[in-house]
C-alpha cells in the first residue's frame, strides 16, 4: 500500500513481472537493432553509440516500456524491416509487413510511407508489396479512424510530441525534416517519420489523434537529427562551432530531464491538483484508470476501444464475461 492506494501488480509481483518482461525484452531488442540501423546511416562508431543512447532516453521509449504501450512491439518491426530493406531480404520485408498489419491498427501509415519512397525511387517490387497492403488495409477498414470538425486539438499534438522527444530534440527533429525536405536526399526513414508526422499534423485538426498510432513512426528518426547536427557541425572551424556545441548540450539536458520526468511520472501526478489537464495525461489514461478499478476492487471492465482494452489486461483488468 502506498498513500492509501493498492498500486497495480502489489499483489501480483510474480505475474505481472512475467507480462512485463516481455515488453523489456523488445525494448532491448529495439535499442540492439537501432544500433545496427546507425552502423548503416553514421559513418563513426561513436556517433552510433550516441544515437542509441538518445534513442534509449526518448521519453516516449521510456514511456512504451513503463506503461505497456503497443509502440514498443511496433518499433522493432518497423527496425528490422528498415534493416531488412538496406539487406534485399524481400521474404523479410513481406514477413514483417504481415506481421505489423495484425499488430499494429494503424500500420496503414507505414505502408503509404514506404509506397511513396518506392515510387519515386522506382523501387518496383517495394511498389506492389507496399500498395498491395495499403489496398488491403482500405479493404479490410483497418487504419486510422477519420473523423470530427475542426477542433483545438492541433496544439496539443505538439505538447505531446515535445512529451515523446523532449522539447528541445523535438523542435531539432521539426527542423531536420524540413531540412532533409528541402535540400537533402530523402531516405526510407525520413518517409517513414514524414509521412506519420504529417499525417498526424493533419488529423489532429479535426479530431484526437492516438500517438500511439504515429509514436512508433517517428521516434526511429534520431539518426536523421544526429546525421543532420553532424553536417552543420563538422563543416565548421573549430572556432566558429562554440554555439552548436551549446545548442547540443541544451537540448541533451532537456532530453536527460524529460526522461527523469518520465520515469518519476507518478509523484508528479499526485502532486498536480487536477493532472487530466497536463497535456501528457491522454499517454497515461490506460494506467490511471487500471488503478482506479483496482482501488475499487474490481477486475474486469468492458470498453469499447480495443487499444485501452488490450492496456487493461496488461494490468490485469480482464473483460468482463456477460
């Protein structure tokens, strides 16, 4: 008991432990393959090594792994077939597109995103693979839900994004987007981020958007942003790179702060009068209601969304039996 309060798992360490494990499990997997992605896209193993630590200290890495979120089963996937694709493992990249399409709702995002890297790198078979699942995905009505009017949920897309990344790294992110964009070659991560950012943007004018939708998506583009610094950085003499190396230290600062905030995520919560008003609180609904029922005893609950359903039964609130 903490406070008054049953904490979640308190009577079941070992079970809940056992669930739990498994999402440690891709977590490592994801870091282990991220590294691999960054022998492929940083020339230097030391900017490889610091890529991986970035991406290990995202918050919203931190976040799929404390609070069961589907983005930690979907990174991986999304991984190996980046790593796949830069190997010509055309069974593999099948394998994990059928693989993300019963994993992941919204893996709709991902196929348009790689079918639009095929077609203007006239990558054919890439071409029909990807347009054959996103045809498939308009068939079978799997994909993200559109819907609404115009609403205010634009502006805090963008809180819970600067939650995902840290502020600082996510207006960095912002800008090597548009950079690459702009001026740059265009690889298969950046379609992949692009397209789930713009996407999201986009939907987010007229409805709430699922981050967990678009999360997996974008948070795989650290490379990019450190590739990107590295440029601006390395082209510069020694004397004139003072106000970048200011700007780095700043933004890993703010990224180290973010992922304390994420891992002491609950005193936060408890010291805040009303915390459903902090932007983040949508990341944490799952958990918080999981509490909820158990402090009232209860261990079933019927919801109609299956992504809050599947959270629930992570946390040991099954669906209740009519």
């Amino acid at each position: 008991m903490r406070g008054g309060q049953r904490l979640i798992g308190e009577d079941s360490v070992g079970p809940f432990f056992g669930i739990r494990i498994y999402f440690l499990l891709c977590g490592l997997l994801s870091i282990l393959l991220y590294y691999l992605l960054a022998k492929i896209s940083l020339q230097r193993e030391d900017d490889r090594f610091l890529a991986t630590a970035i991406f290990m200290l995202l918050p919203g890495m931190i976040t799929a792994l404390v609070l069961a979120n589907i983005s930690i089963l979907v990174i991986p996937i999304v991984l190996m077939f980046v790593l796949a694709y830069h190997s010509a493992w055309v069974w593999l990249q099948i394998f994990l597109m059928i693989a993300l399409y019963f994993l992941h709702d919204a893996s709709i995002i991902f196929y348009i995103a790689i079918f639009l890297y095929a077609l203007m790198h006239k990558e054919k078979i890439l071409i029909v693979l990807s347009g054959l699942f996103v045809l498939f995905c308009v068939v079978t009505l799997q994909g993200v839900e559109i819907g609404g009017r115009p609403s205010g949920h634009f502006a805090d897309l963008f809180g819970v994004y600067a939650a995902l990344f840290s502020p600082l790294i996510f207006i960095y992110f912002f800008y090597t987007l548009y950079r690459i964009f702009l001026r740059e070659e265009k690889n298969i991560l950046w379609y992949i981020s692009f397209v789930a950012l713009l996407a999201s943007l986009i939907l987010s004018i007229r409805q709430r958007i699922f981050i967990t939708d678009f999360a997996p998506y974008v948070v795989i583009s650290v490379v990019l942003m450190l590739d990107t610094y590295n440029k601006s950085l390395r082209i510069r003499l020694p004397e004139f790179r003072k106000w970048y190396r200011l700007g780095f230290f700043a933004a890993m600062t703010t990224l180290v702060l973010s992922s304390f905030v994420i891992l002491f995520h609950e005193i936060i919560f408890q010291v805040m009068v009303h915390p459903q008003k902090h932007f983040a609180y949508k990341l944490y609904e799952p958990y918080w209601l999981a509490v909820k029922l158990q402090n009232e005893g209860k261990e079933c609950h019927n919801i109609k969304d299956d992504r809050i359903a599947i959270q629930l039964r992570f946390y040991g609130i099954k669906h209740c039996v009519d």
